[in-house]
C-alpha cells in the first residue's frame, strides 16, 4: 500500500461510511481522510476520529505493513471486548458461565465497539488522575 495524501481532518458536507466500523459519517461531523493505493487501485480512506483513534489503542499499526482493513479492525475488537468480558468471569466458574460466554458471539459490532471505546476512554481517564 502506498499512501498518496496523508490523513487530514474533514467536514463531511455528505453522507460517507467509515471504512473502519462501516457506519455513517454524518454530515456536519469530522472525520479523517486519506488517499491510498494498492494494487493499481486507488481509494480514498474515511474513517470516524474515534475508530482510527481505537485502531491506534489497539496497536493496530504495530503489525500491519499493508495497512489496516475494516475486517480486521471488526475482529481485533470482537477479540477485545470477548477478552475483557471472559476476564471479569472468575476462572473457577468459568464452566457454569460458559453458556453466557458463548452467548458473545450474538452482541451486536455496534455495542461491542462502544464497549471497548468507553474501556480506553476510561483508562485514558484515570491516568490523567
């Protein structure tokens, strides 16, 4: 991947998808822009502050030499948020939890991605006191 305009901030004066969580960048709000090429293609990369800001909580960047996909920040924070959730279940009743574990896979990305964001903001939080 090649970038060909770095990221800048944007007002959308129309309705986009973010490219990280696939959800609306409504008009009026500010978002992150970036042109890019791979593969002879080019596209442009939108994305909300708070999903690429999440991308970087996540040491998403760490790993990726082709850049990130919106898969695979859909999985990293699926991963996430299951790992937080399974580390409030004291291990010696993970057993008698495990249905309520496998029940994870049926929350919906939207709430598993507010979760996790609330998660960082709050450590960012208490660090700051």
């Amino acid at each position: 991947m090649e970038t060909l305009k770095y990221q800048t901030e944007t007002k959308a004066i129309k309705e986009h998808k973010c490219s990280y969580c696939s959800e609306k960048i409504t008009v009026g709000s500010t978002y992150l822009k970036s042109t890019h090429k791979y593969d002879g293609g080019v596209y442009d990369w939108k994305a909300h502050k708070y999903c690429h800001g999440l991308a970087n909580d996540l040491n998403m960047f760490d790993d990726s030499d082709e850049g990130v996909t919106g898969e695979m920040f859909a999985e990293y924070v699926h991963e996430f948020h299951d790992g937080l959730l399974i580390k409030l279940i004291p291990e010696a009743e993970m057993i008698e939890y495990s249905d309520i574990v496998s029940q994870l896979r049926f929350v919906s990305f939207h709430y598993k991605l507010w979760y996790v964001i609330r998660h960082f903001s709050k450590l960012r939080a208490s660090r700051k006191s």
